[in-house]
C-alpha cells in the first residue's frame, strides 16, 4: 500500500511537471507524447489496484477496469514509438506515421473490447496467471493486446537503437538503460504470447515460466523509468555542481571585491532592480552573481593597477604582479586612490589568467582574494 500510494504520488508528480513544460512550449510534439505517455501511465496506475476495480467495475460492469488499463496503456505505447518518430523526423513525415500507427492501435482496442464483450461476467476479472485461457474471448483479449504491446515496443526498441548511435551522454546512457529495458519487455511480451496461445490449445504451462515473464517485466518497468529519467537527473546534478562551484568562488571573492567596491563602487553593476534573496538559489541568478562579481573585481584592478605598479614594479616588464605581492600593496594604492593621488603614467598586469576563458581569469582573482584576506587576518 505504501508502495503503491509513492508510485501514484510519482506519477502525479511527473504529471503536473510535464503539463507545466507543455503550457511553455505547446508546439513541441516531442514533449507532448512524452507527456500523454506519462499521463497515460497515471490514469492506468489506480485501475491495477483491486480496490479500485472492485469500484469501477460495480458502476460500469465486470472487467471494465481491466479493458480501461489496457487500453490505457497500449495508448501509451502509441505515444511511446511517437516520442520517437518525432524526435528522428521530419515534422511532415513524423506526422504521417503517427497518424498511420493510429490504425493497428484502434484495431487492437476493438478487438480488445469485443473480445471483453464476449467473455462471461465471472470469467473477466481473474489476472493472467489465473485466467481461464480455454475461454476464447479471454484468449482473444490477452492475444490482440500482447501483440500490440510486443509490435509497439519493439518499434520503440528499433528507434531507440537508432538515437543511441547519434546521442551524446548524459542522454546515450538514458537511451541504453531505455534500450535494455524494451528488450526485456519485448522478450516478456513475446514469452506471454506463447503462453497464452498454449493454454488456449489446453496445453499446460509450468507456474515458473509465468512468475519468470512477471519477474522480467517488475524489473523491466523500473529500469525503463530509469533511463527515461536519467539524462534530467543527470544534468541536474551536473549544474547543481557548477551551482555550488560558483557560490564558493563568489564567496572567495569577497574580500577583494569588498576592497575594489568601497573605492569604485560606480563601477558596480547593480543597474536593476534586486530580484531578492532567493535569487541565489536559483541556477541562473547564481550565475548571474558570479559573472558580475567577476567582472566588477577585474574592473576595479584594471584602475588600481597604475597605483601598484608605482609601489612595486617587477624586474620583467610584461610580468605580472604575484597575488601575494599585490595584496600586500592593495590597501595602500586604494588609500592612494581615495586620497586623490594623481594617476601614474603607467600600469601593470595583476591576477592575469593564463587563458581566455572567464573560469580562469576567475581562478587569478580568487588566488589574489585568498591572499589578500591572509594578508589582513596576518595584519
């Protein structure tokens, strides 16, 4: 019971997630199948629990909760090979083909539904393990869905396959968890089939290979979740990363930019309004934090530098003055500065980065930070 209230409170979740995304962006065909195959997967998921059934079926009649989940879930399918077919074509063309794959699915749903029709009333709501498979329109049932399942899924494989082979990781790994996933269902499907044919010719069936089929889909569903799930979560937890990398650098900055900032502050960058204090837990105000800071420091040592350069000047021209030296100077060209000391003629390179990425220059300036908040704690 706990599991299965965390499995539908998942499923609402992603449900809510997803339609918020596609009230963004309605046009992207991509995302809408992705969301109808989730919403698909939260409507079918109560119809699975007995409770439920039980409730459904004493209002609309015996067995319409199963042909309901069913048919809930060879949609999904449908929407499943369409996340592909849009994702490897043509608007055009993928459209084409998805209206075309509208066909077998129908088929299968009114073959399903006939078949449910026919059935006794105490015949329909045993599960596939127990039911009566002598019974034709329990047979039929079980046949026209399987096949469906074991042709969509195996379309959704072939594609899957397909995008691996021109997909960059995070997404290649997904799409290679996705990928084992469709093969143990398609695998499952198939074995199902067999089965059920078996029992309908009055064979019997070991209760081994039946509990195995199952076994192989409880792993199968979670591993598909998986791979779906992977490549978000790992680009999630790659920009959480580069989120908590910056806010330490932006915090080492500080005492530089506190200096540089009392004695320029029109060079600050605060031209908008404050966006608040929740700001920085944001991605992107992180970020935006981090590359102003940056740039405010390297502009404030841009107009100290002719005032350290007139209190140390190194043997080598074009060298750069060492963080250590420059703040131990810093304090002294400020004082300088603010005093109204002329302007010396000339400059020096200070926290020069070796390469022309911001990242680096930001790892000079915080080497000089760090120096300079030693010099004063030494002070």
């Amino acid at each position: 019971m706990v599991l299965s209230s965390l499995l539908g409170g998942i499923l609402l979740l992603a449900v809510c997630w997803k339609i918020s995304q596609l009230i963004k962006a309605p046009s992207d065909r991509v995302l809408r199948s992705v969301t109808l195959c989730i919403l698909c997967a939260a409507l079918s998921f109560p119809l699975g629990l007995k409770s439920v059934a039980r409730h459904v079926d004493s209002l609309t009649g015996d067995g319409i909760a199963k042909l309901l989940q069913n048919a809930l879930l060879l949609v999904l399918v449908h929407f499943l090979q369409c996340v592909f077919l849009y994702s490897a074509s043509d608007r055009m063309a993928g459209n084409k083909r998805a209206r075309w794959e509208l066909i077998p699915l129908a088929f299968t749903i009114g073959i399903a539904t006939m078949a449910m029709a026919i059935t006794p009333g105490p015949e329909r709501a045993h599960t596939y393990a127990t039911a009566n498979m002598r019974e034709p329109g329990v047979a039929l049932f079980y046949l026209a869905a399987g096949m469906y399942l074991v042709y969509g899924l195996a379309l959704a494989l072939w594609w899957t396959l397909r995008c691996i082979r021109v997909s960059n990781e995070p997404l290649r790994t997904g799409l290679r968890l996705v990928a084992a996933a469709l093969t143990a269902m398609v695998l499952m499907g198939s074995l199902r089939e067999t089965l059920t044919v078996t029992r309908w010719a009055g064979g019997s069936v070991p209760a081994a290979l039946i509990v195995g089929a199952k076994l192989l889909l409880d792993i199968a569903i979670p591993l598909f979740v998986a791979g779906i799930l992977y490549p978000a979560a790992a680009t999630r937890w790659l920009t959480g990363r580069l989120w908590a990398h910056r806010r330490r650098m932006y915090r080492r900055l500080t005492p530089l930019w506190t200096a540089l900032h009392e004695a320029f502050p029109e060079d600050s960058l605060h031209r908008t309004p404050a966006r608040g204090r929740c700001d920085a837990l944001r991605v992107r105000g992180m970020h935006r934090r981090y590359y102003r800071r940056a740039i405010e420091c390297r502009d404030g040592l841009v107009r100290i530098s002719p005032y350290l350069a007139e209190l140390e000047a190194p043997l080598d021209p074009s060298a750069p003055l060492p963080p250590g030296r420059a703040a131990v100077h810093l304090r002294e060209a400020l004082a300088a500065y603010t005093a109204g000391a002329p302007v010396p003629g000339r400059a020096i390179a200070v926290a020069l980065p070796g390469g022309h990425d911001l990242d680096d220059d930001v790892r000079q300036l915080v080497a000089l930070s760090d120096a300079l908040r030693t010099y004063q704690e030494g002070a």
